[in-house]
C-alpha cells in the first residue's frame, strides 16, 4: 500500500492536550512537507495551527451539530468529502472510535496512551519517567509511515503586537514574564498567598503579564493587578489570537501543569512549571523544556506523587502539595532562566 498523501488527525479535547500536538505536527510538516494534514478539532483550537504549512482544520461542534450518535453521523459524511486516505487518531475516546469506522479511510493508527504504565505510577508500583506524550503522538505517525524526528524542534518567530495589545501592556525595556497562577484542579495548584508573593517578587525586575479564564479567576488576578506596578491582568482582554501573539513575545512563562504551560512551549517559549499531586515522570511536561525547570513538590512529605494523571484525584492533606515549593525556589529558577 502506498503512503498517505492526506492525513486526519483527530484531537478534539482540552486546548492543552490539543496545544501537545503542536510541536509534533510541526515536525511532520517540516520532515514531510508534501503530506497534507487536516485536523479534526474544536473551532476555538483553530489559531494553535495558524503557522504549520500544509495543516488545516475541520471544527467539530460536539456539543451541537456533532452530539451524538446522528451528530457523529453527519461529520462523517462531511469529513469523507476532504478525501483522506489515513488516520492519526491521537485522542482515542468512545467519540473516536464510533466514528473512525464510519469514514471507511484504509489505513488508521490510534494513540497508545500507556494506561498500564500510569497506572502503575499512580500507585507508587514504579518511579520512572514514562513515554513523553509528544512522542505517544509521533509514534501513531511512525505506525501510518512517517517516523518522526523531535530532537530538533523549530518554532515560529514571536508575532508582531497590534496597536490594542500594544495599548494594554505598553512598551518596556524590561523582560517579560507570563504567570498562569490557576489550574483545572485544587491539587495542582500553587497556594495562591505564595503565588502572590512570587508575582510581587519578580514584578519589581520584570514585566510581568497574568493569564487564565473564569469570573472568579479574573477578580484573583485583578486584584494581584493592583498590588503593584508592573503587573497586568491579561484575561477577557484579548482574542485568542492575540494572546498567542502575546505569549509568543515571553521571555519566559511560569505555569502549574495546565494548558498555558504547553500553549508558551509549542511556542519555542521558556517554560518554568511548577507541580502538585501530578509529576512529570507521566509525559506531560510541557515540550523541550529542561527537566530542572519543572519544580515538583515534595516527596519526602507527599510520598503517594503522582496521585493521579491529571491532578483530580488525591488524599485531602495532599490538596496543598504544591505549596512544598519554595517562593525564593521559584523565583530564582525564573531569573536563572532569564539569564
């Protein structure tokens, strides 16, 4: 059989695990520059891809158009029409696997998501660091023909800042910073009384920018805003596109293990993360970033780390693990990296 000349990835969930293909896509395109790629995504992930070649996305309304069974029915029938002749599958859910059959496409290679091998993590059988996510993602194009190289990444030069973004946060000779102080769960977050501290700290030699979504999020950061000068509150004030654009100027972005942490890296971006009940060792640190810069809490304290993957389940007097970090840890990792 020959190769594929026209790719479907499926990765339709969290805008981190999207974000995580990135790096990887960008690759593929790189080493394989005449294989087209279509995406099969949400709308809103769509600017993650703005700068790959070859790579276009299909928006997946799964919670209208596309819900369900007769929804699923329906982007089949769209998505036959873009005539490709592979699939990546790199999500592997129900979703998935009802409608990869559906698309009646030869030849299709799905995510190994070492389900095993986490498990085993979790419970403390072994203490190693497992397949990166990134490279779960190549070998699904190693299974398709295409073996990817990830050694040697490439990223798109920072994006120009139009006059609105330019108006909020102004023009500085100082470094900047990005700050996502929250996470998808309590157990990954940093105490925000220390996190105050270290905005406050680097804010005296940096310019320091405030990312994240939610009412009760954007009240944190607007009062972090006014704690001093320097510090910027970047939330519902731009579109997501700018705030790529954004991010891509960072010097450096200070992150839990949540979805900014991989929207700066596949950005070429320093990524300085800082860990809770979850830990890297289970692949989602964010893509070629040293390991020294990923700060873990505690295991002499907090034995049972990581407790789960994804930071959602944990024992109660673990819920602050991540506090075991220093402030003086963070904010000299980040002005080590700063240079």
């Amino acid at each position: 059989m020959s190769k594929p000349k026209h790719i479907l990835v499926i990765r339709l969930s969290a805008m981190g695990d999207v974000a995580m293909t990135v790096p990887v896509l960008r690759a593929f395109t790189q080493q394989y520059p005449s294989v087209k790629i279509t995406v099969l995504t949400r709308a809103f992930f769509a600017p993650l891809f703005r700068d790959l070649k070859n790579v276009t996305v299909f928006p997946a309304d799964v919670k209208n158009k596309h819900k369900g069974l007769v929804g699923l029915y329906k982007l089949s029938r769209e998505l036959k029409k873009e005539n490709c002749d592979a699939i990546a599958d790199l999500h592997k859910v129900l979703r998935t696997k009802v409608l990869k059959p559906l698309l009646g496409v030869p030849k299709v290679a799905t995510v190994d998501k070492g389900r095993k091998a986490k498990k085993a993590l979790t419970q403390g059988k072994i203490f190693e660091p497992l397949k990166t996510t990134h490279q779960r993602y190549a070998d699904v194009f190693e299974t398709l023909g295409f073996p990817l190289d990830l050694s040697k990444p490439n990223y798109p030069i920072p994006e120009a800042l139009n006059p609105n973004v330019s108006r909020i946060i102004g023009s500085t000779n100082k470094k900047r910073i990005g700050i996502a102080p929250f996470a998808a769960h309590e157990g990954k977050k940093y105490p925000l009384e220390l996190m105050e501290q270290v905005i406050k700290e680097l804010s005296k030699d940096y310019q320091v920018l405030l990312f994240g979504g939610g009412k009760k999020e954007v009240q944190v950061m607007n009062y972090l805003e006014s704690e001093a000068d320097g510090i910027i509150n970047m939330a519902g004030k731009l579109s997501f596109n700018e705030e790529l654009d954004v991010i891509s100027n960072l010097d450096v972005m200070l992150s839990m293990d949540s979805g900014n942490a991989h929207l700066a890296a596949m950005l070429g971006v320093n990524v300085v993360t800082i860990w809770g009940v979850t830990h890297p060792f289970a692949g989602f640190a964010p893509f070629n970033q040293p390991a020294d810069y990923a700060l873990v809490a505690d295991r002499k304290l907090y034995p049972k780390i990581p407790t789960s993957i994804y930071g959602n389940k944990y024992p109660d007097d673990y819920k602050d693990a991540a506090g075991s970090v220093p402030v003086e840890r963070v904010v000299e990792k980040i002005k080590a990296v700063l240079g």
